[in-house]
C-alpha cells in the first residue's frame, strides 16, 4: 500500500486487517460484524486525523503521486475536448495542456499544468515544470480565447516554472510577466482551480483569475517549503515549520482573500475517489462560470483588478524627526 503517506500508516493497518477479515468472511460468516465494526473505527480515525493535518502533512497530499491531473479532470469533467498544441514560436511543451472543450454543453477555454503519472510520462511532462513555450503556448490560447469571446478554466499543478539554463535563455521570466499582464487584462471571464501544488510564477503565469477555488488539500504559495527552509535557516529539519509559516493552505488562502471558494475533497483524499471528486469541481465550475457570464465585461474587469490590488498587506510609516 505504498499509496500512504507516513501520518496515515494508522489507517492503514487498520485497513490490513479488514482485508484479512473479509477474505475470511468468505469461509467464515462470522467474520463480516467484524470487519464491519472495524471498517466504521477507521472512518473515525480517519475523520479525527484528517481533521487536524498540519499544512506539511496538506503539502504531501498535493503533491500525491496518484491525486487527479488535469488530464483526469479534463476527461472526468468535460466533452468533447481538442488539445491544442505548440506556442508557434519554438514547440510545444506538454507540461501545460491547452485545448477546446465543452461544460455542460458551454463551450470553453481549458489551459492546465500537467505532471503525468509514471516515470516515463513525468519524465515527457518535465515533472510539471513548465519551460517558456509552455507559457507562451497558454498566452496564445488565452489570446484565442479573447478573440472568440470564450471562457477561460485553468488548473493550477506544478511546483514552478522550469528554472534551468535552457528556459532563461529562452525567456522564462518574460513568458511569465506577459502572462500576468495580458490576463490581468482579458474580457472574457476566467475560472482558475488549485488542484494540487501551485506554486512560484509558474503557477501564477496561469492563474489571473476572476474567481479562484482551491480543492481542500491543495497549496498555493510563493515558494516550496523546502526552499523556503532552505533560504531562511539553511536548515531542511525546518521544512514543517516553513510550511506553516507560508500560510499556503485554502483554509489560509481564503481567509486572506486569495481565494474565493474551497472544494471539499472526499475522505482520504482526492485520490481516493477521483469520480467524487471530479463532480464536485464539475458543479463548481458551472456554478461559478454562469455568476461570472451574468457580470458585464466592464464591470468584470473592475473587480479582477480590485480583486489583484487587494492582495497583501503594507503599511507607510513616517520618516523619524530629524
């Protein structure tokens, strides 16, 4: 069961052995109240542990191997999509997947990061890490977009733009402030979703958003905690203690006015019960899209950019007297 991380190895064990009695149920009839009185203490444990994660333990969970991508979600959620590809400048990077697709018969704009699933696929996806002509190929669809007067969805799921020799040469920091200029600038609405690690500018690059949710467990920060340990203290037994300092959870998130709506994921995680979980960003999705059609485009503007001006807190304080 390789699937559990370290702080759920309780339910686990507790899983074993309801296996075990249900294979013996199958000769032993006596064994199922058994089974069946465990099965409700590990719903129990589950609750009380999933209640009380630290935002380390919320980080390991975004970053599960087996939680949904962007292409599950794409499949789980939507009709009729076409991938896009390249940014007609250099290639086409699959770290980020573009294309048309249709919500609930809405026809929509979908952009995501994507990690793959498996050595090989990560390997293809450069583990999320998107290079300039990944962001580049996302402007040019967001551009389209505009053009067509279509919505814009994005999923947010990397730990950062690429940040090797190869993608400065090629213009990563440019890509990605062309990005958040022109998005912050589209008429059309746009719905941006946290499903797993969102993180740096390579996760903004694709999240200028008008609303923005975030699944229960997902993060969303300016760095990892591991660099920020790194940077800070130089110390990676700091790691726990950068994550809470952060403030990267949906639950901080909202209450700074980041983010806009949490979805709740299913017990155990997103992981657990891809379907689930997909319906829920599916109803979400539709809910938020149609409030924000019913907005004129003007006043849409109006509020993404009071939206963006709002974000952190400073405060000017008076030269002393000389």
């Amino acid at each position: 069961m390789k699937d559990y991380l370290e702080f759920e190895k309780p339910i686990l064990e507790i899983q074993e052995r309801i296996t075990r009695l249900r294979d013996l149920g199958k000769t032993d009839p006596r064994r199922g109240p058994e089974a069946e009185k465990l099965q409700k203490k590990m719903e129990e444990m589950q609750r009380d542990i999933f209640s009380k994660l630290t935002p380390w333990q919320i980080t390991q969970l975004a970053r599960h191997p087996e939680r949904p991508n962007t292409a599950d979600y794409i499949r789980m959620v939507f009709e009729e999509f076409t991938e896009l590809h390249g940014d007609r400048l250099f290639g086409d990077d699959r770290s980020i997947l573009c294309g048309l697709a249709r919500l609930e018969g809405r026809s929509v704009i979908l952009i995501g990061h994507q990690k793959g699933k498996g050595v090989k696929d990560r390997i293809a996806t450069n583990f999320g890490m998107p290079h300039p002509e990944g962001y580049r190929k996302a402007l040019r669809i967001m551009q389209m977009a505009e053009k067509f007067g279509k919505p814009i969805i994005t999923f947010v799921d990397t730990p950062g733009a690429y940040p090797g020799i190869q993608a400065e040469e090629r213009g990563q920091s440019e890509a990605i402030a062309k990005n958040l200029m022109i998005m912050s600038q589209l008429s059309v609405p746009i719905l941006s979703v946290v499903i797993g690690e969102g993180g740096s500018g390579g996760a903004l690059a694709i999240s200028v958003a008008d609303q923005m949710m975030m699944l229960e467990y997902s993060i969303y920060s300016v760095i990892s905690p591991e660099g920020c340990a790194a940077i800070l203290w130089n110390d990676t037994s700091k790691i726990s203690e950068a994550a809470e300092m952060l403030k990267l959870t949906a639950k901080d998130l909202l209450k700074m006015g980041i983010i806009e709506k949490i979805l709740p994921e299913p017990p155990g995680g997103a992981h657990r019960n891809p379907q689930l979980m997909a319906e829920t960003v599916s109803r979400a999705l539709s809910k938020q899209l149609s409030d924000l059609e019913s907005i004129p485009s003007e006043e849409r503007l109006q509020l993404r950019y009071k939206k963006l001006r709002n974000i952190g807190a400073y405060s000017e304080e008076k030269p002393p007297p000389k």
